[in-house]
C-alpha cells in the first residue's frame, strides 16, 4: 500500500492542479466580466455597471450621512467631429477625453461613459466645494484637441445631495439639467443646478 507520505504528497499535488485549473479559470472569469463592465473604447464603466456601483456609493452615503456628487459631462460639438473628419477621429477624440477624465478623478469615483459622447462620474464624499474643484481639475488638464487642433471642450452640470435630491435618479436628473444650462449657456462651462 501507501505510505502516509506518498498519500499526502498525491493530494498536495492533486491540490496544487487543482488551485491552478481554479485560479485559470477565475482568471478568465475576471477577464469576461472586466470586457462586460468597461466600455471597449474608453476603459470607462459601461452605463449598466456604472449604475449599479453608483447605487451602493450613494446607498453607503445615504447611511454615513455624506455628501455625494453627481457630475454628468457632455462633450461640446461632438458631432462635427465625426461629420468632418471620420468616426476613427471621433473614437480617438472619446478616447482621449476618458483619459483624461481617468486622471482628473480618484480612484475612488465612479467613471461612466453614460452613452455617445456622455460621461456621468459619481464624486463619493463630495459636496460642491469638492465637486467644483474636481471639474476645475479636469479643465486645466483639458480634454485633449479636436482634429483641426481645437481644443476639445465639455458643458458640465454638477448635482450634489442632499442639496439637489435625495435619490440617485433625481441627482442625475438634475445634474442633467445642469448640464444643459452649461450648453446654453455658450457651451464650455459648468453649472450648478
């Protein structure tokens, strides 16, 4: 038969294969839900994760009793961009933007590419002070340049609970609506709502 040693070392070595075969495979599972969280063009969350993470920063805020900032940022005249010089130069114009839009944040905010030329970015802790600092940030790092050497510009609306509603939908809605008064505004500006 077998010795105690020779049992033990077959079942290290069956343990090992098998931790391998397991750590493989969550690779791999990792690697399928990291594509079907971020955004294949910007590395950005897509909407459906963003949204869900957003909930339980807000849903943490809400029982901490923090403020939580909501910023909904649209790219200005994004579409003569793909008009003019091609979709390839509207890709690297989005992709430009979430780069820096990924160094303008901390790590602990929420980056969303919201849809088309959108992004929502979730501030945890955040109240207007914080917020406008982060978007000032932003701004003098820049967007990056618009093909004909422009500088790429964003109209941004800033919602901060509990000022601005106590849910999540009613901070994005009025973050968007902030937004919009940035754009008429002349574009290329922020605003509270």
């Amino acid at each position: 038969g077998e010795s105690a040693g020779q049992t033990l070392w077959r079942l290290f070595v069956i343990a090992f294969w098998a931790t391998l075969a397991g750590l493989s495979q969550l690779r791999f599972l990792l690697r399928l839900t990291e594509q079907a969280t971020r955004d294949g063009l910007t590395n950005l969350l897509v909407r459906g994760t963003g949204e869900e993470i957003l909930e339980n920063q807000f849903a943490y805020a809400l029982r901490q009793d923090l403020p939580f900032a909501v910023l909904f940022i649209d790219i200005d005249r994004f579409k003569s961009v793909n008009d003019d010089f091609g979709h390839d130069a509207g890709d690297a114009a989005l992709r430009g933007v979430a780069t820096q839009i990924a160094r303008a944040f901390r790590h602990q905010d929420v980056m969303i590419r919201w849809g088309g030329e959108e992004f929502v970015v979730g501030l945890p802790g955040a109240n207007l002070v914080n917020a406008e600092i982060a978007v000032l940030r932003l701004a003098k790092l820049g967007l990056g340049l618009r093909p004909d050497y422009q500088p790429i510009t964003a109209s941004i609306g800033i919602a901060v609970y509990p000022r601005d509603g106590d849910s999540l939908e009613t901070l994005s809605m009025s973050a968007d609506s902030a937004m919009y008064r940035a754009k008429k505004a002349g574009k290329n500006a922020y605003c509270f709502f």
